[in-house]
C-alpha cells in the first residue's frame, strides 16, 4: 500500500498560542480520513498545514511519497520552491465557505489553475471540466456566475474545480457547515461518490453519522493533539472522556 500523506511530530504556533502540539498521521493511497472534534482544537491548521497553506514551526511531511518538509534539530527545512509549489499542486481544498471566484463563470473556475498554474493544455482542461460538471450534476451551469447558484451548486463547483486539478488528495474543511440540511446531503452523496472510486480524502466534518459510514479512519482532535484515532467503530465506542462528551453533543439533537 501507498503512503499518501506522512506527517511526523508536527508543530504549529500563531504568536504565541501552540495550535499544533505534536502530530504523526499517515493516510494511505484511497483511505478516507475524518477529522472531528471541538472548535478551536486545530482541525483546520492541521489540513492547511499538510497542504501548505500555512508552514509548520517543527516536523517532517511526506506527500505522494515527496519530501516536504524534514525535521531538523532546529525545526524544520522546507525543500526547494519550485518542489514546495509542485508537491503543493498535488492536493486540492474544499473550503466551507466555498471561495469560487466571483468574476468568472463556472467553467473559468474550473480551469482556471489546470490553466495558469499547471500550465497544461487549455482544451483539453476545457474537456475534462465539462466532464467532472456533468459529474456534479452541473452541466447546464457552465456559463453561469457563482452568485446564480445555490450554496449546495457552489459547493459542487467548488468540489469540481479542486478534481479539475487533478489531485493526489483531496482536502475537505468542513464542506457542509454553511449548508442547510437539504443541502448538506446534495454534498454528502458526491464526497460518497469520490469515496467509491478511491479517491484519497481527509474531511474535516461535523456531520457524524457521514463520518461514520464513509470514513476508514477517525481521528478526534483536541487542543493541538489527536486524542482517539481509530476505525469508525473504535472511535465511536471510545471512552475518552473528552470524545464522549464531544459525541454527547450530537445525540442530544
Ligand atoms: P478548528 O478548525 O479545529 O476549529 P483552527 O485550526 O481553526 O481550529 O484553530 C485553532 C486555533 O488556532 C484557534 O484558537 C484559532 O483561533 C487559532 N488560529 C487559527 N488560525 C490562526 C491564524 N491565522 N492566526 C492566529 N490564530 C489562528
Ligand atoms: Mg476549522
């Protein structure tokens, strides 16, 4: 099996509050990770940490079986630019608050960075993006602008626009939270459907029972530390305190 992501002792401050206190994770090739717990306790570091929106203070990461970053005595080195901002091409996001571009039509948003920054063929890309629209039901919004959409539709687009790139893995940051119920769901069953075909995943969701059912591997975050990690079930009969009180929350809704 493949590592896809290998991250070893990871740490992260912002002035001087510690977010990331020491995290190891290891996804392989077409596992599917969620990542749950409190807000506050660094889910969203964590994910922009490991695809390089933001740079770790100490650690080593290891993506698609690229160096990163390397542990020093020190804290830790970054490889080259040029190797950085091509690994960091490897990964796509999904943000919660969708982050479309206003000024451009569906299509340009897809092709946008397969276009500009992968700097590959504008047809074929072109070709591709018609594809993964039909795939998210969205053909017939090709040449609408994001704020014609419904949020559900953006979200989609938005998943569109981060496969167009052609990712290694796929990054979701609480995908559904700026969604109501009904279209939560829309969003649910595509990120299902990417699941079946194997596509590497970690998902930062508070949708549980989502959480449950789609992924291999839980892991609850609190404080900077991962506190449970396991399978669905080893998580959710955990008895961390900290975890059942968490999940308390969810049931009593
Ligand atoms: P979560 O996603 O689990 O809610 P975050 O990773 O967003 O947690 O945040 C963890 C902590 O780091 C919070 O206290 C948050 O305020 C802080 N934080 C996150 N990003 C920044 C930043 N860019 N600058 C300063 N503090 C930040
Ligand atoms: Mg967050």
């Amino acid at each position: 099996m493949t590592t896809k992501i290998k991250a070893t002792n990871i740490w992260k401050k912002f002035n001087n509050l510690e977010v990331l206190k020491g995290i190891d994770l290891e996804v392989n090739e077409g596992e599917v990770v969620a990542v749950i717990g409190p807000s506050g306790g660094g889910k969203s570091t964590l994910l922009r940490c490991l695809n390089k929106l933001e740079t770790i203070d100490k650690g080593s990461i290891t993506i698609d079986g690229e160096e990163l970053c390397r542990e020093t005595s020190g804290g830790t080195e970054y490889v080259k630019n040029n190797d950085v901002r091509r690994i960091a091409c490897k990964m796509g996001m999904v943000f919660q608050q969708f982050n479309l571009f206003p000024h451009m039509t569906v299509l340009e948003n897809l092709i946008e960075a397969p276009v500009n920054v992968q700097k590959r063929d504008k047809a074929e890309v072109i070709k591709e993006a018609e594809v993964l629209l039909a795939k998210v039901g969205l053909s017939d919004k090709r040449d609408v602008y994001p704020r014609k959409l419904s949020g559900g539709q953006q979200q989609r687009v938005s998943i569109a626009r981060a496969l167009c790139m052609n990712p290694k893995i796929l990054f979701f940051d609480e995908p559904t939270s700026a969604l109501d119920p009904e279209l939560t769901s829309e969003i649910l069953k595509v990120i299902k459907d990417l699941a079946a075909e194997h596509i590497t995943m970690v998902i930062v969701t508070h949708e549980m029972t989502f959480a449950r059912d789609i992924s291999d591997h839980i892991i609850f975050m609190d404080k900077g530390l991962i506190a449970v990690e396991g399978s669905p079930k080893e998580v959710f009969e955990s008895e961390h305190a900290r975890m059942k009180e968490f999940l308390g929350k969810f049931h009593q809704g």
